[in-house]
C-alpha cells in the first residue's frame, strides 16, 4: 500500500502524458465520481474489490482511472490499457463507468471519493475550484505516514477543506491520530476496521485442503510487496533468518516467497531444494498456492520503510491465507487488531526469530492446534471481511452524503 515515493518519481513524466486532459462540468450531474491510480490492476485486489461495488451499487456513477502507481508495482504503465479492456470484458454493465486519458473529464457530481492520502491531495485544487465535496479513506501508506511534516500539512490541508465531509478510516491507530492531533473532529470520522477483500476470496466451499500432519511436509508462506532492500519494513529477513533456524532442527519444513523478493536479495544457498520463489501474483491466483501452505509468517514492522510509514493489521496477503485456511503469525506493534482473539484466530508475536520459531514448533507438535486454529480464523476473517462488513458501512455513508444534497 505505501506507493507515495514511486509517485513523486513518475508524476513529471506522466502529467506530459494526461497533460490535456480537462476538467469539465458538463450538464448531466454523477452521483458519485471515483478516482484511482492502479485500479483496475488485478494484483491490487481490495480497489478492485471496492470500486466495482460502489460501481454496481450508485447507478449514475464514473471513475477515472490513470496508472501513475504502476511502476510501484513492477508494472509498465501501458499496461494499463490491457488491464482496463479486460476488466470492461469480464464486467460488460460497468463499460461506460470507466474513464481513461481523454480530453475533457466531466467531474459534474454530488460527491468525489479516493483512497490514500496522496490521492485526495492530488484532487483537492480542482476539487475545492469546483465546490465538489469528497469523502476518502486514509488507508496507512499513500503518502499517509504518522509524525511526518509532509505528511502532516497535506492532512491539515486536506481535512480542513470546506468540500471535506467525512474521512473513512481502517485502523483505530489511524483514528486516534488525527483527534489526538486535532486535524478533524471525532464525528467527521468513520472507522471500518480491516479493509475490503475480493469476495472471490471468500469462498465458502473450499477442495479438502492436506494439512500437516496428513502430508510430508510442513510449509510455510511469506508474502509482501518489496519497498526496500532486504524486505525490512514488510520482516523479509526475519523470514530468512526463522528459515535457516528451522532447517537445523526439521528437514520436512518448506519455505514459500510470493511478492516482490528472489534469491538474490538475501542469501538462501543453504535453503536449495527447501525454498520457492512465485514473485508476484494476481490475487485471483493466491488461493491455489494458499491451498498447499500450513502457517504465514508476516513480521512486518512500523516506520523502517520511512518516518512514521506503517502498515494495516493485518497485511493483505495475511488476509486471503487465512481465509484459504493458513495459521497467520504477526506482529502488531501499534496495537491496531481490535476483532481478532489472539491464540484462537490468530497468533500474535514481537516478530523475532524465536518468538516465531516457538510458535511454530508449538504447531508441529501440536496438529491439533494447527487445525483449530486454522478453521476458527477462517470463520472470523469471513465475517470480519465480508462485504456486509466492509462495503456496507461504506455504501450507507456515501449514499448519506449524496442524498443530502
């Protein structure tokens, strides 16, 4: 999620390419109108996810799509153009929803809505030209970093916009923030915990899954984006590290990478034969290598990747390997998990090889464990991220907003 940096490299270069592109305010009036920089990217799941619902659910609604963050995610930005036909192919009702490079934009609407805060910002000029109210998310990342200057007085700015009607947060550390630093009063505030998952994801009818011990061996996933050498922020090295620890003592451990990391950012020659490298995936293709893993490992850590840069709780990727029946071992360094019973559905450490080597060991000679704990996550990610749960609240308060005007 924390793309700001790669946008502060690219912007020069791809406004010459938007460069004439207009906003207009045409006579026919939009509901709602949605911007985003990588939608509809498939790797990025939960926009993808979003924006189709508020797609589907606001009749007179548009977005207007440019993919600015596309290099953060090791994607060409031509690219584009293909990921835009295909999602206009496999969703025919939303065709005319979608709104590309063009010369001129009709931004004519009863509320504008983004997520991140490096993507309200970016709007907020032509948004305040236009008395256009918005409503946004401020996910962590996207230019939002905690006890930053920077990131502080866009905030400020942002927030104290007169077209600024509410702000959708994800974690209760985000909200305590921004009213502990006055930047916006407590009832301006939404907090929808989590964030939103593809409901193909979701899938309540799982294949019958070989867990460890009905298998010869016992794997387990590591799975993040990379924003900086050796994975520190997202605990790409703990990883390793818990690995070459692990080998010592079970030669039936395997170990699985997925995201933006190789053999060649941290040594794994003593892992030949027990490691496998996927890079990237889509996230439609993650439950099929879920469906072969017992336990994920996400040590990720707050503000190594930048002052104040934090993740969600929990990451992503956590997210669909719980609901494909992995046991998730975290951290949660800034106390944000306010739904899930640690133990029970979830297993929370301080993020250190052997803390997470215990845990681990604990499962290996308990199955019994490993299982229980697998099905009772399963069954509260479910819930916890389900649509009724996620979009909801999110469709009741844009629907507000619109209907008040």
């Amino acid at each position: 999620m924390i793309l700001y940096k790669f946008r502060r490299k690219i912007r020069k270069k791809i406004n010459a390419i938007f460069s004439r592109t207009r906003f207009v305010k045409s006579i026919y009036k939009n509901d709602l109108f949605i911007y985003d920089d990588i939608f509809p990217h498939p790797i990025s799941g939960f926009r993808y996810e979003e924006f189709k619902t508020l797609l589907n659910a606001f009749t007179k609604s548009k977005i207007f799509v440019e993919p600015l963050s596309y290099p953060a995610l090791k994607t060409d930005a031509t690219i584009h153009k293909i990921h835009v036909s295909e999602f206009k192919s496999k969703f025919p009702a939303l065709e005319n929803k979608i709104i590309q490079k063009t010369v001129f934009v009709n931004i004519n609407t009863k509320l504008f809505y983004c997520v991140f805060l490096s993507n309200i910002y970016e709007n907020l000029l032509w948004l305040e030209k236009h008395k256009i109210p918005f409503i946004f998310t401020l996910y962590p990342g996207g230019g939002f970093q905690v006890e930053d200057l920077i990131s502080d007085q866009k905030l400020q700015k942002v927030l104290a916009s007169p077209q600024f009607r509410k702000v959708i947060v994800t974690q209760l550390y985000t909200k305590d923030y921004l009213i502990k630093n006055n930047f916006c009063e407590a009832n301006k505030i939404e907090y929808v915990f989590g964030c939103v998952v593809p409901q193909l994801s979701l899938n309540t009818n799982l294949p019958v899954k070989n867990k460890y011990p009905n298998k010869e061996t016992f794997d387990i996933v590591f799975c993040a984006a990379k924003y900086m050498p050796k994975g520190l922020d997202k605990g790409y090295d703990v990883f390793i590290a818990l690995a070459h620890s692990l080998i010592e003592k079970y030669d039936f451990i395997r170990f699985h990478v997925v995201g933006g990391f190789d053999k060649e950012e941290i040594d794994v020659t003593l892992l030949e034969g027990k490691i496998t490298f996927y890079g990237y995936q889509n996230f439609d293709n993650l439950a099929a290598i879920y469906q072969q893993m017992d336990v994920i490992v996400s040590p990720n850590k707050p503000f190594l990747y930048g002052k104040g840069a934090f993740d969600g709780f929990p990451l992503g990727t956590v997210i669909e390997a719980v609901v494909n029946n992995v046991v998730a071992i975290v951290t949660d360094n800034l106390n944000q998990n306010t739904v899930f019973e640690n133990g029970e559905e979830i297993i929370i450490t301080n993020g250190d090889v052997s803390s997470i080597e215990k845990e681990i060991i604990n499962l290996i000679q308990n199955p019994e464990i490993l299982l229980a704990i697998s099905q009772k996550g399963r069954n509260k990610f479910l819930e916890i991220y389900s649509n009724d749960y996620q979009m909801n609240p999110r469709i009741k308060l844009l629907s507000e907003e619109i209907e008040s005007k």
